[in-house]
C-alpha cells in the first residue's frame, strides 16, 4: 500500500512538472501551430530555450537528461567504455555520459583507417592468429576486461576472447594497439573470457561448446560425445609488467562437456578461487533433420545447470610441481586429478545463466539464469564450509563433488523474466541485474535480497556495464544497458539495426535512462567502464618504433639516409616521411619483383598521421607519429602506379609522391595471368557470380559465363593480350573444335597450331572446369561479341 | 542573445519552484543543480536541448559520410549527431558478412583488376541519386580513389549492390556526382598514369603517354520492381570515359536548370590551375573506341565536338561547385570567384577563345566568364548553399571562420569565429537544388581540443554541428567518428528515405532477387556431388536447421542458409568455428559460405548475433570424417532405466502445467493488447503478428509430444514439450514487447 501511495505522489509531481513545462511554453509566446511541411527547411529563425523545448517535444525529464550528457569543448567526459564488437571482431570505444563513439580498435579484422593488417608488422600479429594455417580475417569478440591491482582496475592492459576462433588479444591501453594473439591449442570454442584475477596474475578464458581435445574425427553419439568431448577453463598466465600471456605458465582444467560460460575471479576472501557456469549440462545433442528436438529444448530441460568452482591458486602450485598433462603443448589438469587435490567442486545454478558475478566484498557470487525469473545468490562462505565438511549431495558423472544448492545458496530473489548480467554499485549490497525477457533492469539488495527499483529498457538487455561496476569499489553514477533489440528506437536504417545503448543515471534513488545510444557497427556483448583519470594514452611514439614490438624498428632510418636496395628479385627501400614529403619519390621495379617499402615517420606531433598508399594495388597503412612501418607485396602488375600520400588532419587531399613504375616482364605477367585463372577456379568453387537481372539483360548472351570462367585474363577482342585475340575466332574454328578445346584443352596440346601458339604466348590454355552447359553460352558470347565489336569499328 | 538571456532567467525560476515541489519526493535533481555541477553555461543548455534526442525520436536528416580510407560508410543525424550504421563499401567487413559471404566477396572479386578483393578504398565526397535535380532518397554513390572502382547503394536496405572496377584510371580523384537524374554517375581520374598497363620514362614522356579521364557511368533504372519501387544498376556496357591529357583532376560538379549538359570541375597541371568544362551530354553520344573492355571517347572527338574547354584561374583553386539553381558556379580559391554559366556555355557555342592549354584545349578568358571575386581570408576549402536566395558559406581554414555571403550581390553578410579550423562544409539537401537552412556541418580535421578524452595515437574525425536557422550562427555539437578520415556528407531529409525492414523470404540482397538457394521450414536439405556438398538450411530463433552435418575431409561444403524471421531486427549470424567464414542474416535474407572442409575433427557453428533467450543453445555440429577413416563406429546411444524412464514422465507432466500456466500468461497479454487496439499501431502489429507466428510454429511440437506421449516415449516426448515451451517463451517476449511499446504510445498520447 505503501509503495502505490509513493508511486501516486511521484506520478502527481511528474504531472505537476510537465503541466508547469506547459505553463512556461505558453507564456514564452510560441504556441505556434506545427509548420507545415512545406515549410521543412527554411530558416527557423533565432529560437528562445522554450520554442526550442515546444518544437522539439521534450519533456522536462528530457531536458535534464540533455543537460545530464552534453559535454561541450570546455567540459571533459567521465567514463571511457571499451566494448567487445562481437562479429565485427573490433573494440568498440565511446565516453560517458556524451555517448561519442571515439574509436573501433581493431583485434583480428583488417581495418584500413588504422592500417590494421596492411603493414608487414600488423599483418605478421595477425597472422600469429590463425588457427591450423586457416587465413582468419574476423572474429567474435566477446568479453573484454581490463587488468587489475588489488581488485581494482589498474588500466593498463585489456584482453579480450574470440568466440569463433578460441583466442586471445592483449592490447596496451597506452596506445590501444592489439600486442599479442595467443591460441588456445585445446579449444574449438570459448566464450567466458577475459576474466583477470585480483592482481592480473591471470586471464580466464573457458569453453563454450565442446569438443574433443585431440581435434580427430569421432564418431557423434551420446557414448562419444561423453568420453572424447570436453570443455574446459585456462588459466593463461599474465605477466603485468609486461602486459603479455606468458603460454608456458599457463595451465587449463579439464572439464565435462558442459556448455561452459561466463567466469569470474574471486576477491578478498574467495581469492584464489574462480567461478564458471555452464548450460547444456545435459550433455544434449541435437540434430532436427535426425528426429531429434533441437539443442534449444534438449540443453534446457533440466532445472538447473551447474557453477563450476575453481582453485586456481592451489592449481598454479600443483602445476609448478609438474603435476599435470601435457596436451597440443598446453598443460591440463585431468578432472580425477583436479577432484583428488580439492581444486574442482560444482554447485546447482539456475538454467541456461549467463553472468556469474562476484560481489565487491568477494562473499558473495551472483547468478542470473536466462529460464528463472530469480538471481541467486552464493555465500562463498557456505561454499568454504560445505567443502571443508565435505557435504556434497554427490558426484557428476565425472566425479565431481557437487556441492547442494542450498547448503551454498544465501538466497534468490524474483528480479524478472531472463536475468542475465549483475553489475555492482559502490553502496554495499546494492546490485544491478538486466532482465532480458521483461525488458528492464532490477535494482535490488542481495544481502536483504529485496528488489529496489526497476527501469524499462528498449529492448531485451543483454549485459549491463556500471563504472567500475564488476571491481571492488564500484563507482556508480552510470549504468549502461546494452539492448540487444533496437526496432523502434531510431531512424530506420534498412533491415539490420543498430544496437542500443542506454545510459542510465544512477546516482538517486530511482534509476532514469538518460540517452539512447545507436551502436552503429557491430554487436557489443560485454563492456567495461573505466573512469578516465586512469587513462594514460601517448600521443606519439619515438621516431623510429615498430608498433607491435615497441622497439626501435630495424628498417628506421633518419631523414637525408634514404636508400634502396636491389638484390635477388628483391627491391627494399628505406625511406622517410618527413614534413609531410616521402622520400624517395619514385619507386622503379620490374613487374614481377618483391617490393618493400619501409618508411619513417619523423613528426612527432598529434597531427603526424600520414597514409601512403600505392594506388591500385590495395597497399596502404597509416604511419602514427615516430612509427616505422613497412609494406611489402609483389609487382605483380605493370604500368605507372601514383603513390600518394594523405596528411590526415589536414583538409589537403591527396599528394602525388611519386609512381611505382612496374616495367612489363612477360614471364611475371604470365605468372600473374595463371594466378588470375588459378583464382577463378577457386570462385567456380563457390557459387558463381550472377549479377542482378537489369545489369543480366544488357550483357551479351554468354558474356557473364565468359567472365565467370576468368576468360578476360587472356583474352580480348581486336587486339592479342596474354593469349590469341578471339575476333571473329568462330569464323577460324569449328563449333565443335571450339567446345573441345575450351572443355578439354589438355586433348589438344599436340596439333601443331597449339603448339606455335603456345611457343608464341609462353602461355597454355588451362581448363577451367567449363561445365557442358556453359561452354555452348562461351561459344555464342564469342560470335555476339564479335558481331559487337566489329559493327563499332565501322 | 539578451532575449535568449532573459527567458532563461525565466525558466531558470521556474524550474526552482519545479525543484521545490519534487526535491522532496525524489530528490531529482533539477536543471540548476545540474548545470551547477557540470559547469555547464546558458549556451551549452540550449544547444543540448537543440540536440539531445528523446528517447525513441527521429532525427530530421539523415547524412552519409565520405570515410575516406576506411572504405565503409557512415550513416548519421542530424541534429543528434549519432552514428546509425556503418556499412561496408569498399571494404570488407565482418558484422554485415560484407566480404565474408559469397554473394559480396564474390561481388568484391568481380570489381578488381585481378579477380582478388581489394580490401579497402578511399571515398570522399558521396552522391544521392536524384530526380529533378532533388534528392529521391533512392540510391547513393562512392568513388574509390584508391583502387579505382565505383560503388552503388540502395537505401531500401542501407546495402551496397554494386562495386565495379574503372579499368583506366588506377587512381580516381575520390568524389562522384550524378547528373540531374541520374542518367550518369560521374567520376574522374586524379593523377594521371598510363592506360595501357606500360611503364614510362616520366621526364621524356609524361606528356605524350600520360593519360587523365573522365568516366560517365550510365545508371539504369526500372520501377517497380522492389518493395518500395525502386531498382537501379550501373550499366558498365554502357558507360564511356572522355580521356585527356595529363591534367590533375579534383573537385567536380553538374550543372542544373540551363547549365544541366554540363559538368564543372578543377584540375591542374605543373602548378597551374584551371576550371574544366564539359558539355557531357554533347561527350556521351560520340563515338567510342575499346581500351581495357571500356569505351573511350578520344579527346579529339570531343575537340571537334566543341565539348570541352579550360577556365584559366590565377591562383590554387580548391574546387568547383555549381549554385542550386544553377545559374553559377563557383571556383574556391585564394580569391573564390563565381562564374556565370550562361556566360562560360555563351563562350564555348561561339569560341570565344584566348588560346589553347595543354592537349589542344581551349582557353576561355577568366574576365569574360567571372561575374565577380571575393577574398575571404586565409585558406578558403569549401562552399555550401542553404535555401536563402543567393547565399552561400565558406570555410576559412586558417582564419577558424565561417562566412555567409551572397553570390549574386557578392556581399559579406556573417562570419563566425570558431574554436577549431573548419574544412570541408555540408549543409542538409545541399548539393540538390533546394538545400535547407537550419543545420550546416563544419569538418574539423585536426581535432585538437584540450579536453576530449584521449584514447591513443589513432583519433577520429571530428565535426560540428552549426545551427544557421537564424542571423547569427552558432557553434551546437562537437561529434567525433571513428574509424573515419571525414570529407564531405550528403545529407537527406528523413521522410525522403523509406527504407525496408525486412526482405521477402528468401532473398539476396546483392541482386534484390529471390535466391536459388531459398529454403523453407520443412525443406532443408544436405545435397552431395562426389566432393561438393551444399547444404540448405533455415533459421529461425532458437534454432540452425540442419544442427548435426557430417562431411568429408577436403569436401567443399557450401552452408546456404535463409533467416525464416518475419519479425524486425530479428537478424541472425552464422558462423562454423575455425573455419574464417561469418554471415549476416537479416529477416528474410538467403546468403552462402562456402569453405573447403580440410581438417578433421568435430567443429561447432553457431548464431552469431544475439537473437533471443536462449542464444547461445542456437548451436550445430559439423562433423569432418578424414579420408579413408577406418576408426571403428564406436559409441552408440545411451539406453534409459527404469527409473530414469519414470523421471521423465514426471517431468513432462510438470512441463504440460508449466505449458498451461505460460499460456495464462500469454493470454492477458493478448487480451489487454486487443482492449488497446493493437492493430492500429503497426510496431505493436508487427509483434504481434511475430507472437503468433512463433506460436503457430509450436503446433509441430504439440503434435510430437502427444504422439510419443501416446508411445511411452517420455524422454522425447519431454522433449517435444520443451520445445513447444520455447515457443511459448519467444511468443510471450515479443508479446511483452508489443505491451510496451503500446503503453508508451498510449502514455504518450495522453
């Protein structure tokens, strides 16, 4: 009774505020009628703050939340969040409370702006990412974390894993660059990473979906699936001082083929200890087209999924004293061995969780089950206690103790439809749960376990960010929801929509959302929210660096140093930006040589960013202040290519430096011709190139056949190329002999015009797998064509 | 500036007494306690109330941005100045599936010189098809001045549908403008080079061998043919490009009304500069030849046509632009002078000559065509036009002012100082001939500010937002974008655009067709030809049909998949781990990953975009078998007890009341969307309609959970009934969503 007679006093002071709004408008003289459309774009005229607020339609509670984020030039923003970008394998980075996207860090996607995996040195980091020699050019970033002292974040390192590639990034928070790429040799899959301990002296980083260890080939059935299958969590060793994975010292434990998830590290009294749920724990397979109901209903039929609960500190002693087993290089904690030492317990945990957070204090673990409309609530305490007393309601199928629910449990309460993340505030109890289904955020204490507050969010919340929100002295103000639905948030932008961010005041009692943030690209799953007095970026680095390694480049030379060496099919330069000037200028090569160009970049202020580029040969990387860099590719092509040179933060354009000259080399454009075709061949494997059908209807019959089998590489009308100019060539041969030739080319080889030909073009006529259908389209191309050409030469 | 004080001293009360009233109930902080503690001033105040957007409001215009080498479009709003969407033009790009599924790379490969993708571009200043010289929101156009290429958008879907290579040019200058409509899609060459794949000796023969050029692409429209009635492509056929001689090309625009043949641009050439004409109309219909598979006009053709000459300028001109009704166009420069175009096409009709420049072209004297010069400071960059009869803006870089001018009395009228060193300027339908004259966007490309938080090295661009609606401008938002080296913007009023939300089932969205490859519930299939094997599958929330696929190690395995949804934003992504491919399913879209299967080993795919409570269970298996196995079929199902027989049954009798009591659920939700009329709210609709559909799915699992019930089968027939839950679940979300969205209509109508 109490709470709907708060909630009729807040409902009549909300009334009274937008009444007094009115008010305001109508004595400020501007209740003209809406303009006309037609009016749409014509000068407005000087506007008072109450016209402004009538056009605009904005509430009272609006205009304080305009005034709650606008940041002006004279103000500085609080908060820095650093996103993961899920599949658009990027970090996405913006500032609270202004909501300015200020960057997309790459992690494992070339990104031109940066130069990302377009410099040797960027691409060389890259290519330490690809798994089994698989040419790897996304990723699915999931959760970033920032490295820790005591509990706190310390601000200078992040990781962040890769869902669909199981990996790991390290970036340095001092110029938010990517450092290291570290594999995990064990895993198809992860997902609960990067979780670091208290003082960063590891990085969590667990499964998601299964699959067997030894990466072979097992037959798929419920008896395989128990005995080959496993999940498991790695403890990667982080060396802080360095801000690097060191692998050697990194250890993993063995765990069933539960559907492993989130993880967290313990604090204060339950340091040393991790926690990591799971869902599947039924061990489910799937398979619709088999009969079977699909994982959806198999993975959830259970009531409940288990928390793993790690030792990592007894288990790092345990593995220094040779205590474990080496698998692909990685050494592994066998399940038997990891229940022997007391390092390995599970406890019930409601279905299909998502987040599994530590409280601040570090006594109690929180669990926000998508299928239960509570959070639970561990006592790390009871779980110490059930495990020195041994009270276990039994063992998994593995032998693992499991620990009861409500030996562990402190208590539940009912937040909503689809918990999924817990974030803290720095008032002692107080916790913030997302609810997924019901499409809000719980305020709620989780030691009184009652529910204080709920806020609607637009729509669906996946994981929620508070600042500082998952440390040991959480900073409040600021909660952010990241909505997992947008629909009718913003302007429509075609089928696929933003994401949205909300931001939410939470410095009252009542929570209030306070903007709406479009999340362009991408789609951000875990966040971290650090308070940007501990950033400490550089502008610049000394001239001369390599920015992967840090260290003084071995190609950096000083201005008026410049040279090029030529050796072998080799041409290297060595070469500077300087006052915004390349030098050298021109670059000349024979086709078919491998160039590198490394440059130094001597400016050494914000605005030195220089982007060189070499115009049609998909070269360029951008030089920050001091970096070297390099590129390097072969001259494939001959002709006079400009190298350009963009001065970023200037409105200059484009400069010409120079041209790579590429002087023509029969036997390199022979080679580049082969390549071309070897590259149709592996398109053909795809499906083939068709164009919409009005570009369809103004081709030539055939004419798309003829350039989905790459035929332009050689072949031209009225003019000899890499092979026989083709004019009028059904005139010189049979249909039949044609449809042969192109189908089998190989059956040929001896009659004596191939034979002159080919001695002639240095060049044979591959077989491009033309299919039966589409040689007949190739042969009336050719005719058409000829017909065409012929007719524009009159 | 008093009148804006003096109201807000008025307000400034109110909102006191505001404060007095409800300190007490909630403690909400009122406007002042707010500005005290941020320090914001008046100014800041209003330009936050000019800009902040409410919760679930539309921004009036929507802008593309010119990304320069990023290679990936920026859609924005104005006033907001918030980010929509980036999409991939140039450049591949995961999120979307750009460059990643086989329709786009493939797309991507066709549109280079060599078969490969080039993975990036540089694309600075966008065009907006248009209609009658004004903007029809139907398609938008990047020039890649990297790689050389051209690329088409269609903004039903914000996806890019064409990326065709210009075989000439290696370098184009990276601006396109179409003509008045859209007949061409013009882009020129910027630094010239050899059109014949040959190197030279530069200081012997740059003159002789060195080619510039001109490319009219030749865009096809035919009506009705999509959604909203719109489907265009770049014919490349027939296209032509005008060659000419070793000119550095920049800045360029279309004439309008009178001045409509023409096109006006800047180009240079050892350090002289001029102004080009071109009578395209007059170019387009000569007589071509073939260089590279495109058709060249020679420009002795186009000499002999009398469709080109030179404008003699005396300083560094930055670029051409054409005034809204096109009456002039003006050469910013040192000194920014307006030509008058009857005067420059009166010229070239009657050759009133002064010589001929570089390559045989006329000369036209600058004073007989210039209707006047203004020095504006110290470096002009760029020029906007606003709906203000005559009236232009100009960005003085190093002066950091704007000034707003007449153009046809050529008087100063306004200058604003600014804090930073304006570049490149936009104002909304500016470049159409009837731009607007509320907001202009200022580029700033230094983005020096003390106190913007520095996140390292690489920074974004930044631009402002400047409010021109009355006499005095004023600086309102500073906007920062990442992954962006900003030029220019077209901007389009929102009403203009209406883009789709979902595509029929089955559709690529490359072509705007209804794929081969659609697949429907029910028709999944794995279909296999000796090595290649293509598998047709669906999907919808929370499932991947097929979920289990064994292939063979080195098969080529093709995923063809079709996102079943209806419902909006429902989007799906697909991924097989390891394997380095990624889709991007919106409703209703059909896309292929194709990828060689050549490693052993079980390997998880799965959804990769968030879709709905139970995500991450959207989940498959592929199986990869090495060649030749010759492992045993071990393993086998697992046999249930008794007990564990009986313990089944118990829990789908539990899941039949959980059934009932979710269906209770579902029904309030139902009746009290009916009693608040949902259908006439068409994103309530929508959801609805998406309630039902996921309900109507549920009658399959009825259907089995019944039958095996029937059987004694109760571990499945558990399992049937769970499923049949999850549909309840998805129902009842989107239900519940439809609930709110309605109350917040029907609280804000009240």
């Amino acid at each position: 009774m109490m709470k709907i007679m708060k909630n009729f006093k807040q409902y009549i002071s909300l009334f009274l505020v937008a009444l007094l709004i009115g008010f305001t408008l109508a004595f400020t003289g501007c209740g003209k009628k809406q303009k006309k459309e037609a009016a749409i774009g014509t000068p407005r005229g000087t506007e008072t703050f109450g016209q402004v607020v009538q056009r605009r339609g904005m509430t009272a509670d609006d205009i304080l939340a305009a005034a709650k984020t606008y940041t002006p030039d004279h103000l500085q923003d609080e908060y820095v969040v650093i996103n993961s970008g899920g599949q658009a394998g990027n970090l996405p980075v913006y500032l609270v409370p202004s909501m300015r996207l200020v960057k997309y860090a790459p992690t494992n996607a070339r990104q031109a702006y940066d130069g990302y995996g377009y410099s040797t040195e960027t691409k060389g980091l890259m290519k330490t990412g690809f798994i089994d020699g698989v040419e790897i050019l996304w990723g699915d970033t999931h959760h970033p974390g920032i490295s820790e002292k005591n509990g706190d974040y310390d601000g200078k390192w992040l990781a962040i894993n890769d869902k669909a590639n199981p990996r790991m990034f390290v970036l340095d928070l001092k110029d938010f660059e990517v450092k290291q790429v570290v594999n995990n040799p064990l895993f198809r899959s992860n997902h609960g990473g990067a979780f670091f301990t208290p003082n960063s002296e590891y990085v969590m980083e667990a499964t998601q979906y299964p699959a067997p260890y030894d990466h072979k080939y097992h037959p798929l059935n419920d008896v395989n699936f128990r005995k080959y299958w496993r999940g498991g969590l790695t403890y990667w060793k982080f060396d802080d001082a360095k801000g690097r994975i060191d692998e050697k010292k990194s250890f993993t434990f063995e765990l069933p083929p539960y559907t492993q998830d989130l993880s967290d590290a313990g604090k204060n009294a339950s340091y040393g200890w991790g926690f990591t749920n799971s869902f599947c724990t039924e061990m489910y397979i799937g398979g619709d087209m088999q009969g079977r109901p699909p994982f959806e209903a198999g993975c959830s039929s259970r009531d409940v999924d288990y928390m793993h609960v790690t030792n990592w500190k007894k288990a790092a002693e345990l593995v220094k004293q040779g205590k474990y087993k080496l698998i692909n290089g990685m050494k592994v904690i066998p399940i038997d061995e990891a229940v022997k030492y007391g390092l390995l317990y599970l406890i019930p945990e409601p279905k299909s969780p998502h987040g599994v957070d530590v409280d601040p204090t570090g006594d109690y673990i929180l669990v926000a089950g998508k299928l239960d409309s509570h959070a639970w609530v561990y006592s790390f305490a009871k779980i110490m206690k059930a495990i020195k007393d041994k009270n276990f309601e039994g063992h998994d199928s593995y032998g693992i103790p499991i620990i009861a629910l409500q030996t562990a449990l402190h208590g539940s309460v009912e937040v909503g439809l689809g918990p999924l993340h817990n974030q803290f505030d720095p008032k002692k109890g107080i916790v913030y749960t997302s609810v997924y289904v019901d499409s809000w955020t719980t305020k709620w204490d989780y030691i009184n376990l009652k529910v204080l507050d709920h806020v609607s969010s637009n729509y669906n919340i996946g994981h929620l960010v508070a600042a500082h929100g998952d440390t040991k002295h959480p900073q409040g103000k600021y909660l952010i929801e990241l909505d997992k639905l947008a629909i009718d948030r913003f302007n429509p932008v075609g089928p696929l929509h933003p994401q949205n961010h909300q931001l939410i005041d939470i410095s009252g009692p009542k929570m209030k959302i306070i903007y709406d943030m479009p999340l362009p690209m991408g789609e951000p799953h875990y966040t971290v929210m650090e308070n940007v007095n501990l950033l400490h970026t550089i502008d610049a680095y000394p001239v001369g660096t390599d920015i992967v390694t840090l260290k003084k480049a071995p190609y950096a030379v000083n201005a008026g140093e410049e040279h090029i060496k030529r050796y072998g099919n080799n041409v290297e330069v060595f070469g500077t930006i300087n006052d915004g000037v390349v030098t050298p200028g021109n670059i000349n090569v024979n086709q078919g040589q491998n160039v590198i160009i490394h440059l130094t970049n001597t400016g050494q202020t914000k605005v030195d960013h220089f982007v060189y580029e070499v115009a049609s040969y998909d070269q360029q990387y951008r030089w920050r202040p001091g970096e070297t860099a390099s590129l390097e590719f072969v001259a494939d092509k001959s002709g006079m290519f400009p190298l350009m040179l963009d001065k970023m933060h200037t409105p200059d354009g484009r400069q010409l430096e120079g041209y790579l000259a590429v002087k023509y080399n029969a036997k390199a454009d022979n080679d580049r011709v082969m390549a071309f075709s070897k590259r149709i061949q592996i398109d053909n494997q795809m499906q083939k190139f068709k164009p919409s059908a009005i570009e369809l209807k103004n081709l030539l019959p055939g004419e798309m056949e003829f350039l989905n089998y790459g035929c332009t590489a050689c072949h031209k009308f009225g003019k000899d190329f890499n092979g026989p100019d083709l004019l009028m060539v059904d005139k010189r041969r049979s249909d039949e002999w044609l449809r042969s030739w192109i189908m089998h080319p190989e059956k040929h080889q001896k009659e004596a015009s191939i034979e002159a030909m080919r001695q002639h073009y240095k060049l044979a006529m591959p077989n491009q797998n033309v299919s039966a259908q589409d040689v007949g389209k190739i042969i009336e191309f050719l005719k058409a064509k000829s017909t065409q050409v012929l007719n524009q030469q009159e | 500036m008093i009148l804006i004080t003096k109201r807000f001293l008025l307000l400034g009360i109110i909102f006191l007494l505001v404060a007095s009233i409800d300190k007490p109930l909630f403690a909400q902080k009122t406007l002042n306690d707010v500005k005290k503690e941020r320090g914001l001033t008046d100014a800041d105040v209003l330009a936050a109330v000019k800009t902040f957007m409410p919760s679930g409001g539309r921004d009036e215009y929507l802008s593309f941005a010119g990304t320069g080498n990023s290679g990936t479009m920026i859609v924005y709003g104005i006033p907001s100045m918030r980010i929509y969407k980036y999409v991939g033009v140039f450049s591949p790009e995961p999120w979307q599936g750009y460059g990643f599924d086989d329709e786009s790379s493939l797309l991507l490969k066709k549109a280079s010189l060599d078969d490969k993708i080039d993975t990036y571009g540089d694309m600075r200043f966008p065009a907006l098809s248009e209609t009658k010289g004004e903007y029809d929101g139907k398609y938008l156009f990047y020039s890649d001045g990297a790689n050389s290429r051209v690329a088409m958008l269609d903004l039903e879907d914000f996806e890019t549908k064409q990326v065709l290579s210009n075989p000439l040019f290696l370098s184009a200058y990276p601006e396109v403008a179409v003509t008045p409509n859209t007949q061409w899609v013009i882009q020129t060459s910027q630094f010239p080079t050899t059109w014949n794949a040959r190197s030279i000796d530069l200081k012997k023969d740059y003159d002789t061998k060195l080619k510039s050029g001109i490319a009219f692409w030749n865009f096809h429209t035919v009506e009705g043919t999509t959604k909203t009635g719109h489907a265009g492509r770049i014919l490349k056929e027939k296209s032509v490009a005008l060659e000419l001689p070793p000119y550095t090309l920049g800045y360029f625009d279309v004439g309008k009304f009178g001045s409509e043949d023409y096109v006006v641009g800047v180009a240079n050439k050892e350090g002289k500069h001029f102004a080009y004409v071109v009578n395209y109309k007059a170019v387009t219909a000569l007589k071509t030849k073939q260089i590279n598979g495109f058709s060249v006009i020679p420009l002795s053709e186009a000499l002999q046509a009398n469709a080109i000459a030179l404008i003699d300028l005396p300083g560094k001109a930055r670029m051409a632009k054409v005034t809204p009704k096109g009456k002039y166009f003006i050469v910013v420069a040192d000194q920014t002078t307006v030509f008058d175009f009857a005067k420059v096409i009166n010229a070239i009709k009657h050759k009133t000559f002064i010589g001929n420049a570089d390559g045989g072209i006329p000369l036209i004297d600058f004073n007989v065509v210039s209707h006047g010069s203004l020095n504006f400071g110290s470096d002009v960059l760029d020029v906007a036009f606003d709906s203000r009869p005559n009236v232009a803006y100009v960005s003085v870089h190093n002066d950091k002012k704007i000034v707003r001018w007449n153009f046809e009395s050529m008087k100063k009228l306004e200058v604003v100082t600014l804090d930073f060193k304006p570049s490149y300027l936009m104002v909304p339908q500016g470049l159409s001939a009837t731009p607007h004259s509320n907001y202009l966007t200022a580029v700033d490309k230094e983005g020096l500010y003390k106190h913007f938080v520095s996140v390292g090295p690489v920074r974004p661009s930044f631009q402002h937002l400047i409010d021109i609606s009355g006499n005095k401008m004023q600086d309102l938002y500073t906007m920062s974008l990442p992954q962006c080296n900003l030029y220019g913007s077209v901007s389009v009023l929102r009403t203009v655009i209406k883009p789709i939300v979902r595509y029929p089932t089955g559709t690529n969205s490359r072509t705007g067709e209804i794929s081969p490859f659609k697949t429907v519930a029910g028709k999944e299939k794995i279909e296999r030809k000796g090595n290649r094997v293509h598998i047709f599958g669906t999907l919808i929330r929370s499932h991947i049909t097929p979920e289990i696929v064994e292939v063979n190690q080195g098969d080529v395995v093709t995923f063809h998949l079709t996102n079943l949804e209806l419902a909006e934003d429902e989007t799906h992504g697909f991924t097989v781990n390891t394997y380095g491919k990624q889709g991007s399913f919106e409703p209703g879209k059909t896309a292929s990953l194709t990828f060689v299967a050549d490693r052993e080993g079980a390997f998880p795919y799965y959804c990769t975009e968030f879709c709905s409570a139970l995500h991450l269970e959207m989940e498959g298996i592929l199986m990869v078998k090495p060649k030749n196995w010759r492992g045993k079929e071990s393993g086998g199902e697992i046999q249930l007890t008794m007990a564990e027989l009986a313990k089944y049954k118990q829990n789908y009798e539990g899941k039949l009341k959980v059934i009932s009591q979710t269906q209770d659920v579902i029904n309030s939700v139902v009746k009290w969307l009916k009693e608040n009329h949902y259908e006439n709210h068409p994103f309530a609709k929508a959801l609805v309609e998406d309630a039902v559909a996921q309900l109507g799915k549920a009658a399959v699992a009825k259907k089995n959970y019944e039958k095996f019930a029937k059987e004694g089968k109760w571990k499945q027939a558990f399992l049937w009934a769970e499923q049949y839950f999850q549909y309840q679940v998805k129902a009842a979300d989107a239900g519940l969503r439809a609930q709110k969205i309605l109350k917040e209509k029907l609280g804000s109508a009240k």
